[in-house]
C-alpha cells in the first residue's frame, strides 16, 4: 500500500461579545474564494439577527474579531512497503 496524504481545510471565526468574552467556531471545507466583503457581511448578519450569544452571561454578539483558513495535510506512511 502506499502513503496516503490527506488535506481538510477550515475557516476559523474569532467571535467578540459585548461583555468581553470571546468565542471561535470553525467551519469545515470552505470555498475557495472566501473574502474580506463575505466576512464583512457575514458579521453583519450576525449581529442583525443575533445568531450568537455569549455563553457565561448571555451577552450579545459584537464582531467577528479575526478569521483564519487553515490547510492541514497529513501524511500516512507505509511502513510495511507492500
């Protein structure tokens, strides 16, 4: 068997609440073309509808603080050489 390699990608989401604490969710396989204007929209959205609330107090969601794709790739080796 040979080595196998496997890639996933995420889009890590930093969340702001108003009472200071925070929050990251991450969502699995994104599509390629994410941008600033999506983010920007996305954050908009969020606090019109208040999709999210804070978990210790309730607190109302304030921004998306930062927002990361991450690409992972992981190599599996065949040790065995068959």
């Amino acid at each position: 068997m040979a080595d196998k390699v496997k890639v996933t990608s995420n889009l890590k989401i930093d969340c702001d609440f108003v009472d200071g604490d925070t929050r990251a969710f991450s969502l699995k396989n994104p599509k390629s073309t994410v941008s600033a204007s999506d983010m920007t929209n996305l954050n908009q959205f969020m606090q019109m509808n208040g999709v999210l609330i804070g978990d210790k107090y309730s607190a109302t969601f304030l921004r998306i603080a930062k927002a990361s794709k991450i690409t992972k790739s992981t190599k599996t080796l065949d040790i065995d050489g068959e």
